[in-house]
C-alpha cells in the first residue's frame, strides 16, 4: 500500500454512512473504483457483499468499516486515522463460489457467492433434494426446508445459524449444511473440500418448487444447481491487526 493510496470510498444508503461519506471524501478526495489502489466500503456485511460483487472483479483490496447492522468482514469506523490503519492492515484472500442453476423454463443463470449459496422451498411443502458429490450421488433424498454451502468466511453467518460447523479461514474447505432437515433426520450435513463439485438435483420441482439465492442474488424454479469453487476469482479483504477476519473465526467457536 503506497503511503497516499488513491482511495475510492463507497457508502451504503443508511443516512451514518452517506454522513460518513461525506466526511471521508472531504478528507482524502474521491477516486473510481477502477482508478484506485484500495476501496473502502462503508456500511454493515450486506454492503460490503454487495461491493465484493460489484467490484470484485477489478483485483483491487477492499477495507471496510463498519456503519450497519452487522459487521463481522468490517473493522471499526474511525474517521481520523485512516492512512495509518491502511497502511498497517493485514490481507485476508477470499475465493467466492460459482453457482450454474438450471430453471424449470430451461433458462441457466450463473453467480458468484462469498458467504453461502443456498436451496429453499418456495410453498408450504418440504423440498425434496438429491446430493451429488464430484459426479457420485451422495444422498438419494434430503427431505427438508433447504440446504447450502458456505464458504469459511460466510460459515459464521447463515450457516451457523442452520447449525453447521465454522470453517477456519484458509482450510480450502467449504461446508455442506442442511436446513431443517426431516429425513434423513440424523443427517447434520458435511465438511468437503474446497475443489469438490456439489450438484443439486430438486425432485419434483412443480409440485415442490425450490428457489436458491447466491449471497443476495435469488432465482426461483431452479430444477438442478451446481456449485464449485472459483479458481480464477479471489478478493482481497483489509483487516486492523487486532481484528483480523482468521483471529474473528477463531474466536466465534468459543462464543457461549
């Protein structure tokens, strides 16, 4: 990072973090996200998912600070020292997940996921999905409300909640969770390598319609999704020292 880097400052909509904006912009000048050394995202984790997704691709590292709700890929927000904590930041790479979902018109409809991508029944009945691993199937029949997979980074968030395992960061692992599952009702889902290949196969899709959402981006009447690791996409994710994003995981497994 170069002692005055070119900064190019994004802000959500909330009215703390266009404030926030403002004063940072006055501060240190504006620059164009495709112009700038570092972008600094302002806003909760839905803000900064949505400018991993809009900006990912330009390879620039991305610091964000934290002005929403929730806040666990930002830092703090302080507006006076921010060179200095730039400067100081510790990377963490991030490699998101490839979705191709197949819809029931027949139409395919592809996207990137860095925190989970995940299948959820559209109706009041329970979505019948069959698993398959690298090719092989793997369970003929997952009777439930849905299922995802979750990246390490993203293993704290939705995944959690559903009650799968928080993956270290750098494990090249991702996990594989059911949600609310009825049958088989012993089954708690699976830690898989990063590189292997989970396809989704919806049984009965009319009359159990499934949707699946990518991060935020949903596609409803899917009939077959394949899920993979990206290998020619990482982003790069600024982290204060003392609130490293390896360092926050750790420390989620001891939460009581």
């Amino acid at each position: 990072m170069s002692v005055s880097p070119r900064i190019a400052f994004l802000a959500s909509t909330a009215p703390n973090a266009q404030e926030a904006l403002a004063t940072m912009v006055a501060r240190h000048g504006q620059h164009a996200p495709e112009e700038a050394d570092v972008i600094c995202s302002l806003g909760g984790d839905g803000f900064m998912l949505q400018t991993l997704h809009r900006h990912g691709g330009l390879g620039k590292p991305v610091y964000g600070m934290k002005l929403g709700t929730v806040g666990f890929l930002m830092n703090h927000f302080h507006p006076d020292d921010l060179l200095e904590r730039l400067a100081q930041a510790e990377p963490a790479k991030l490699r998101p997940l490839e979705m191709l979902a197949q819809t029931e018109s027949g139409s395919s409809v592809g996207s990137l996921a860095y925190n989970e991508v995940s299948l959820l029944r559209q109706t009041r009945q329970a979505a019948h999905i069959r698993i398959h691993l690298n090719g092989q199937a793997r369970l003929d029949e997952l009777i439930c409300d849905g299922v995802m997979v979750a990246t390490p980074a993203g293993s704290t968030a939705y995944n959690f909640s559903a009650h799968g395992p928080i993956l270290p960061l750098g494990s090249h692992t991702i996990a594989l969770t059911p949600i609310a599952a009825f049958r088989p009702r012993r089954w708690r889902g699976a830690i898989l390598k990063a590189d292997t290949e989970v396809r989704f196969e919806v049984l009965d899709p009319y009359k159990r319609p499934v949707s699946v959402t990518a991060d935020s981006h949903e596609t409803r009447d899917v009939v077959e999704v394949v899920i993979r690791e990206s290998t020619d996409r990482t982003v790069t994710l600024l982290f204060d020292p003392e609130h490293n994003l390896e360092e926050r995981i750790l420390s989620e497994q001891f939460v009581v």
